[in-house]
C-alpha cells in the first residue's frame, strides 16, 4: 500500500507539471532578468546567447520530468533457468539537482534487487536511477522512488537503493564542507525483512576494483 501510494504521488506530481505550459521565449527571458538582478547586462556580447544556452542545458538537466520511469521497465525476460538470488548494479553515476537551492548533486547509487520470475535488462537498472536524477530533488526522496519503482515494476520479492553524493549546496556555499558526502539506503521485501540480504548487499557494494 505504500508503494503504491508513492507511486501515484509521484504521477499526480508529473501530471501538474506537464499542465504548465511555458515557452522557450518565455524562459529565456526569466533568465535575462536574472542576469540583470546578479548586476550583469544581458545585452552584452559574451551574454546574448546565454539564455538561449541555459535553456538548452536545463533541458537536459531536468529532462526526467518528460521521460516514465515504468515504462522503462515493461520489457522483462524469464528465460533465466530460475535465477533467484539479488542482482546488484554498482557505481551508477548520479548527476541531479537540489529542489532547495538547485545545486548539483553529484554521487553514486547502488542497486539491488531479487527476482521472482523474471528479469530486466542491466542497462533499465541504470535508465531508471537516470529519471528520476534528472529532476529537482532530495537525495531521500531519490532514493525512495528509485526502490519504490522497482519493487513495483518488477514485482521483485526485495530491492535495496544506496546513494553516496556530495551536494554542492553544501560544499560550495553556506557550510562550505567539501569533503562532505551524504549516504542514503532504502530496503524493501526480503532486503528489509532479512538481515542477512542487507548485509550481503553492503558487502558486495563495498567491494573496490585494483
């Protein structure tokens, strides 16, 4: 029940995003202002084309607001001889914003889940954590979605989430603590249920490559 709840928070939100209709002319001139407030002329040369790029940029930054996460994962395989033990998909690079101040987040995510009766492509794993990166966000809430849609999607009997990132946030304003990096974990199913699952999972993420 819960899941499910996220999950048609998560659509109720992208469907009042898609209603706000705002033109590329529009937000190019949002960002003149700007340019303006900061004490800069937008007239001049170095910067008559930079809100037509800052456009551009963040429709690449935030493109996971036009893209289905579920969708991505319709397409399984069960022809796996019975394979039911975790599938673990390491280092997956995450690049997202903050919703507070929209600094880069810029980190890592593991993830994992086990079977029922079928699997998923490797590369959906990853297009999956993409999505949803690639939307003004808390690292918790990423998190979240990212296990939330899994599970769902995938009917798995359990998926655990790891993300390690650094926001920029803090490390190039306020605090101003660069070393600082920030650990998110979800469970659910057999990873939440059975230590044993979870203690595996951080084992085999915390393996390094020479």
């Amino acid at each position: 029940m819960v899941i499910k709840l996220s999950m048609k928070l998560v659509k109720d939100i992208d469907s009042k995003n898609q209603s706000i209709k705002v033109s590329d002319k529009e937000a190019e001139d949002a960002f003149k202002t700007i340019l303006s407030w900061m004490g800069e002329d937008p007239n001049r040369e170095g910067l008559l084309e930079t809100p037509k790029r800052v456009v551009k940029a963040f429709k690449e930054y935030f493109k996971g607001y036009k893209e289905d996460p579920t969708q991505i994962l319709d397409k399984t395989f069960g022809d796996v001889e019975g394979y039911d033990d975790m599938v673990i998909q390491k280092n997956i690079s995450v690049q997202s914003h903050c919703e507070h101040h929209m600094a880069p987040i810029i980190g890592k995510a593991h993830v994992a889940y086990i079977p029922k009766d079928r699997v998923v492509g490797l590369s959906k794993l990853a297009r999956v954590v993409e999505v949803f990166s690639k939307r003004l966000q808390t690292q918790e809430r990423l998190t979240m979605q990212i296990a939330n849609t899994l599970m769902e999607s995938l009917d798995a009997k359990g998926v655990a989430v790891t993300i390690d990132s650094t926001h920029q946030c803090m490390t190039m304003r306020g605090i101003k603590k660069e070393q600082a990096s920030t650990v998110t974990n979800y469970y659910l199913g057999q990873f939440k249920e059975d230590l044993s699952y979870q203690n595996r999972y951080l084992r085999f993420i915390s393996i390094t490559k020479d």
